[in-house]
C-alpha cells in the first residue's frame, strides 16, 4: 500500500535542516552566535511543530499547533532579514 505523501513536512523538515547549515555557517566563518542561535531555534521549531500538527487530538489542537508554526516562521523570515541587513548589506 502507497503511504499519502505529506508536502508540508517534507519541506519543513528539509528547511529546518537548512537552518542547521545555515547555523553552523555564520557560527563558524561570521563569528555570529546570538542570531544563529535564535533562528536555529525558530527554524528547526517549525518542522517540529508541522509533526505535532501531524499528532493533534483535535481539529482545534491541529489549528493550534500549525498557528505556532507560522509564528515561527514570521520569526525564522525577521532573522533572515536581519542578517541580510548585517552580513550582506541588502534591503529585502
């Protein structure tokens, strides 16, 4: 039998494995620890939440937990704009 195949947590999970590249790079050759840290945080919180989601109790626990999600997006995209601002010198 042919499992459905979830778009959203596939592609979560490969950002957030993105987010954990994307960390140890400006750790390692920008020397930048409090931004790296909040956007791994943030980054890697949204695939996780994506498969709480996945486990909800109720339609209200799914609307919940993807709402988080998107939270941590908004918060993942701000970083990414502040350290383009820093690092590249570029409006977005």
């Amino acid at each position: 039998m042919k499992t459905k195949q979830n778009i959203l947590k596939e592609k979560s999970f490969k950002f957030a494995v993105r987010v954990v590249n994307l960390y140890k790079h400006l750790c390692d050759e920008k020397k930048e620890f409090v931004l790296s840290k909040q956007t791994l945080r943030s980054g890697t919180s949204i695939a996780a939440m994506v498969r709480e989601a996945e486990h909800s109790e109720s339609k209200a626990d799914f609307i919940h937990k993807m709402a988080i999600a998107q939270k941590e997006i908004n918060e993942t995209m701000v970083r990414a704009i502040v350290r383009n601002r820093i690092f590249v010198g570029q409006r977005v």
